[in-house]
C-alpha cells in the first residue's frame, strides 16, 4: 500500500493535521518526533524545556505565562507544577508544544554550550 493511499484510506495524517500556517515548521517536527515517545521521555523533554523557560526568561514572561495558561494551579516552580497537571503523553506533548510555542513567540533563547 502508497503512503498516498493510507493518507486516503481515512486515518489521519499526523504530519498534515498539525502543520497548520499558525505554527512554525520547527515545532511541526518537534510535534511530529514526539509522537512516538514513551511518557518517561516526555516528562524528561517537559521538566528540561521548564527549566530552560525558568532560567532564561525574564520574570515578567513567566508571569504572562502563568496568566496565558491560567487553567493550571501555579506555585513556586513552573517545572514541578507542569509535570503535577500533564499526567498523561498527550498532555505531555501538548504542554511541551505550550512551552516551546511560548519560547519561539517571546523569543526566549537557550544558549547551548
């Protein structure tokens, strides 16, 4: 079977739902890489980005971050609290898509070494 058909065949195309113009193509493929990930891998992936949004960014972004996803119950650490509220993969990958969304929008850079 074409990869054309299985597009076709009615299940959808994980690639194509997400790659919408709304989004960069980065986070298409960060998206897409992720789909495949074990939970542990996730929550390893979460509490790193969580980290790196914690130490890099200004304390002003932190709270329009808070106040942007006001849904989750914030305390003293955006990592601990993140990993608390997303208990399952999906929820894990779409916080991980939050926070690398939020980075690329406030251009909030991670210097690697």
């Amino acid at each position: 079977m074409k990869l054309s058909n299985k597009i076709d065949s009615g299940r959808p195309n994980r690639w194509k739902l997400f790659n919408k113009a709304t989004k960069p193509k980065s986070l298409c493929k960060i998206y897409y890489i992720l789909f495949g990930m074990k939970k542990d891998s996730l929550q390893y992936i979460l509490m790193v980005l969580t980290r790196d949004l914690e130490l890099h960014a200004t304390s002003e972004q932190v709270t329009k971050f808070k106040k942007k996803h006001c849904g989750v119950r914030w305390g003293k650490s955006l990592e601990k609290d993140l990993l608390d509220y997303a208990r399952n993969a999906y929820n894990l990958k779409r916080w991980i898509e939050n926070v690398v969304t939020f980075m690329v929008e406030n251009n909030i850079n991670i210097s690697t070494r």
